[in-house]
C-alpha cells in the first residue's frame, strides 16, 4: 500500500461530507442535553469540530501513516485487517482528544477539566485498561498456554472475584477516606500488576501470571467506586440519569477501544504485542494517577482560597460593607 495523494477537490468533498453529518448528532444533543432548538447551535458547532477534526485524523492516516507502517511491518491475512483497524482506531481517538482539546480551549473555556471532565477522561482510561488486559489474556491462555474455552473461564475466576472483593473494599475506603485516597492507591496498585506482567513468555505458567493480574483487578476494583461515586456527586439530581447514561458510554467506549489497541498491537507477535500493551497501560494508568493529584491539589487549593475570601469578607464589619460611598453634589 503507497501514500496517497491528497487532492483540493477531496478535501473540500470531505468537509463538506461531515458538514452534513454533524447535523443528525446536534439534533440529538440538542433535544436530549439542551433546550431544543434553542440551543442547537452551541451543540452543532461542537459537533462540527468534532466531526472535521476526526475526518482530517483518519485522512492523515490512511494517506500517510498507515501504508508506512504496512511498507515495514508487511502484515498479511488477519494480522492485516488488525493493524488497519487499530491504526484507524488510533486515529481516531486522537482526533477525539485533539478536537475536545479545541472544544475545551475556545468554547467551553475549560468546563471539560473540571472535576466531571477529568472524572470521565479516568473512568475511559482504566476501563480501555480493564478490558484490554482481559481480552489479551483470554487470547494468550487459549493460543499460547492451550487452555480450552472452559479452562480459560475458570482461569478467569480469581480475576472476577478479587475484583468484587476490591469494590466492596472500595466502597468502604471512599466512606472513610473520601475520593482521593482509594483512587490514587488504586491507579498505582494497578499499574504496579501491569509491570509485574510485562516478564509474560510463551513458557509462563498461569501461577506466575497470577499475582499481576490479581494486582490489576484489586486496583481497578478499588478505583471504580471512587469514580462512580464522584460523577454522579458532580451533578444535580434531577441530572443523575443523564450522568449514569454519560458514565456508562465512556465505560463502554473505554472497553472497546482498549479490546481494539491490545489486539492490534497483539496482532503480529502476541507475546511482544501483549508487552507493548502492558506497558502502555501501565504508563496510562499512570498518567493518570498524576492528572488526578493535580486535579485534586488544584480543587483544594480553590476551595482553601474561596473559604479564606469568606472568612476575611465575614471578618470586615457589617456596617462597613453595607456603606455606600458619598458622592457630593456638585454644586
């Protein structure tokens, strides 16, 4: 496959091709999120954003960068159809990031890292994470170890059950210590098990891929309740059903996107790929570890700076803040 030649007759095809599209989903936004028609231009300019930057992301791919990776690479068969996936994949995602950064930076003037943004952006990351791993292993124990589809199920036993003890636990942590403490000691639990893993051969018994994957499961499952927990605190109640249909499409889109990036990547050579993939979830989770220590060192120190204002405000004398200034007549 050689690059391809982009054409001004194309491009001008392709953006007025998703100047139609992005119509259909500021309707939708419209009418479900808004106030109708009323604000149906807010939402269709964030659509069209949207829609033109992850066109001009996926144009990039395929005249460019993906015929240069299959010149090197030379997959064939299924390993053919996985790297085009993943690279259109890829691409995609990083049109999403690139066109909410626009969005963040000129129309909603920074509403998308907010507590609710960055809450989501974790909740995506760690289930693209869960979800990833769990496909990869499945796929290693029943090609690499030969376990058949009910051994590989019952491989997956402890993995569920640590899982559900983890958010018991979880649950628990975030009644006592808050949102912080679980979430943080989560994502670094769970990135310490993606490490642990990255020593995975062909020769690897399941004993020893244990204690990583039982590490993965006991962060994320600590992680979960934390998040949950945050989101639907983050907005009224009368909005808590629109913010449960929000959470779980992230954690949807989350899973398919890890499934998509762990089977490419394992698509040629399965160990090395499931290597690539471990480190790349583990340097994720944590990325993110660190955007949530901000976020929550930033959070509090607004809250310490608008609690300190109230305190010097309530400090200054009533009559003082009810006068008014003189103003003299002129005369």
């Amino acid at each position: 496959m050689k690059p391809s030649r982009v054409t001004l007759g194309g491009l001008v095809r392709l953006v007025l091709r998703q100047t139609v599209l992005a119509l259909p989903f500021a309707f939708i936004f419209a009418f479900v999120f808004g106030r109708g028609i009323a604000d149906f231009w807010g939402y269709y300019v964030v659509s069209l954003i949207f829609a033109e930057v992850i066109a001009f992301a996926i144009l990039i791919n395929r005249a460019w960068i993906l015929p240069r990776i299959l010149q090197v690479t030379r997959p064939e068969g299924n390993a053919l159809l996985a790297t085009e996936m993943g690279s259109f994949g890829l691409a995609a995602i990083l049109g999403s990031l690139i066109a909410g950064a626009i969005v963040n930076a000129t129309i909603v003037h920074g509403a998308l890292g907010s507590a609710h943004g960055i809450a989501m952006l974790l909740f995506f990351t760690v289930n693209a994470v869960m979800f990833g791993v769990s496909f990869a292993f499945a796929i290693y124990f029943q090609r690499t170890l030969f376990y058949s589809t009910i051994e590989t199920g019952i491989a997956f036993l402890p993995f569920a059950l640590m899982v559900t003890a983890a958010n018991v636990v979880g649950g628990r942590c975030v009644a006592r210590f808050g949102l912080r403490f679980p979430m943080v000691v989560g994502l670094i639990v769970a990135a310490v098990g993606c490490a642990l893993s990255l020593g995975i051969d062909r020769d690897t018994t399941y004993v020893a891929i244990l204690p990583g994957q039982l590490l993965i499961r006991l962060g994320i499952g600590l992680v979960v309740p934390a998040l949950t927990t945050g989101i639907l605190a983050a907005v009224p109640s009368v909005r808590s059903g629109i913010a449960s249909g929000a959470l779980n499409a992230v954690r949807q889109t989350g899973g398919a996107v890890g499934v998509a990036v762990f089977g490419a990547l394992m698509a040629t050579d399965m160990v090395e790929g499931m290597r690539i993939a471990l480190l790349i979830g583990g340097l994720l989770l944590l990325v993110t570890t660190i955007i949530s220590v901000i976020s929550a060192q930033v959070s509090q120190e607004s809250t310490k700076w608008s609690a300190r204002f109230v305190r010097e405000f309530r400090s200054i004398p009533s009559s003082v803040r009810r006068r008014r200034p003189e103003v003299r007549r002129a005369r």
